[in-house]
C-alpha cells in the first residue's frame, strides 16, 4: 500500500506544480498589464538573409566599392603555423587595405568581417553581389603542411577546374570550411553553378583575371610571390558571376619568415600599398582614363 501510494505521489507531484505554476501566472497582477497576461517577444523572421556591413569612404554612391574578404574567422582558424592563425592574418591584413584605401581616398570601402567572427563561403560572395561591389578580394594564408620551406603568394581566379593538381586541393580545403563535423553548411544549386559559367560572365571573369595580373605586377619587387604566382582554382568564395573577384594566398603561414612577415606591421603596409596600386590602376583602366 505504501510503494502504490508512493508512486501515485511520484506520478502527481510534477501534475499539481505545474497546475499551481499555471494559477499563479493567470492571477498574478503585473504592473500595468493586469493579471491573465501574455509575454511576446519578437524573433528575428526567417528569410530576410544576411546584414550588410558598413561602407567606409566617400559618400559618392557613384565612387568604386571594393568588397575585402578576411578569410575565416570564429570557430574555423583556417591554416596554422608556429604561434599564428590564418583567421588572424587575413584580418590584419584585411584591415591594413581598408585604412590604405580610405586614407588615399576616393574609394569606397567595405568588409565582410572586421571581428573574430564566422560567415559560410557562399555568405561572403553574396555580400559583395547585394553591395553591388566593382571589385571583391578574399585573403587567405596558404598552408604547406610539414614543408616548412615553401613560400610566396598566389593570386587565384576562378575556374571550373584547377590550373593544377595543387590549386584544386587548396580549393577543396578552403571550400570545406562550410563544413562542420562533415556537415553542409550550404548547398549550392545547380541553377547558380549553370549561370556561373554562363558565357554571358565572361567579362566577368576577364577583369578578374586583368585585376590579377595587376597585382603581379604591381607587388614585383615589393611583395615576396611562389614561383607560380599566377593561378586559378574553383574556389567557393570567388563565385560572384556578375563582381570581379580574385583570391589572395598571401604567403604560406607554415613558413616562418612568410608569417612572421604577414602579422608584422611592415609586412601589413607593403601589402596594402601594393594592392591598393593595383586596385587604382584597375579602376582607372575600367573607367576608360
């Protein structure tokens, strides 16, 4: 009698709180609102996509907007080396561009991060495409693994297959920091990837490739470049078919003097000169002056 009588108290116990929880809400006078009262929050709506970040620069809507990538950021470092983190480079660099460019003027400005924060691949294109940018550039530091000698920067244009064996494995890595425990983070239609390569981008990916070239030639002598500095890869980030997109692979942060040199205030200003002379040659060549 006394286990039955225990159970029925084990069972009704959870019953009678949550009935008392319940008057006690009903009958419960608030301030200014009266009893038998309901709280609503207000959450965010699905489907109204990803904020835009702040323009720096001139006002002039009618001025150049150049759209940075910090690449990586939050949980996902990127590449690591002896003491550094790609995420931490990139943003330095990122960073340094920005001050350069706002500083010539001119030049509108914008990053897709400018913290310690996380966007999938595909969220950094989109916010280059809805800014309407002219020019997009994601950052990167290139990895080598255990071969700690090599060294030089990259600049990659999109392509539907590698320039090489190598290009199409730094694309998969970096595409796979959509990526969480082997799950997508986004998918990507087929739809997007037909219009992609769509022969109407074309121009599209000519000034991608005449960007390139410019800052090849703009860092000799200036900026330390692998012996195959210019290459292409299917890079995620750099599907923007209507924005002008190159990736930079600043260096390999598994060298020491290339990361040492990265994260350096020096190596951050001879970057950002050399970039920002590319990118006013760019303009000044699209413009027709």
């Amino acid at each position: 009698m006394l286990q039955r009588l225990q159970l029925w108290l084990l069972f009704l116990a959870p019953v009678a709180i949550m009935g008392g929880l319940y008057w006690v809400g009903l009958n419960m006078i608030v301030k200014e609102i009266g009893q038998s009262y309901v709280l609503r929050v207000e959450l965010k709506r699905g489907g109204e996509g990803i904020g835009l970040p702040e323009i720096f620069g001139p006002e002039d809507s009618t001025r150049p907007l150049v759209v940075i990538d910090a690449g990586h950021g939050g949980h996902d470092p990127g590449a690591t080396g002896e003491g550094f983190q790609e995420k931490q480079i990139t943003l330095g660099l990122a960073l340094a561009l920005r001050d350069r460019l706002v500083e010539e003027g001119g030049i509108r400005v914008a990053l897709t991060r400018i913290d310690d924060r996380f966007l999938v691949l595909e969220e950094r294109a989109e916010i280059a495409r809805r800014m309407g940018a002219d020019l997009f550039i994601s950052i990167h530091a290139d990895s080598a693994g255990e071969q700690s000698g090599i060294s030089g920067a990259t600049v990659y244009t999109l392509s539907e297959r590698g320039s090489d064996a190598a290009s199409d494995l730094l694309a998969a890595r970096e595409n796979g920091a959509d990526y969480v425990n082997g799950v997508a983070l986004t998918e990507q239609s087929d739809e997007v990837g037909a219009i992609l390569f769509d022969l109407s981008q074309r121009r599209s990916q000519e000034q991608s490739a005449q960007f390139a070239d410019l800052i090849a030639r703009e860092g000799q002598g200036q900026i330390q470049f692998h012996p195959e500095a210019r290459r292409s890869a299917n890079f995620v980030v750099l599907r923007t078919p209507d924005v002008p997109s190159v990736l930079f692979e600043s260096g390999f942060i598994t060298n020491p003097e290339d990361a040492s040199r990265l994260a350096s205030a020096e190596g951050r200003a001879r970057f950002a000169e050399v970039m920002e002379r590319a990118i006013r040659v760019y303009f000044a060549r699209s413009s027709g002056q």
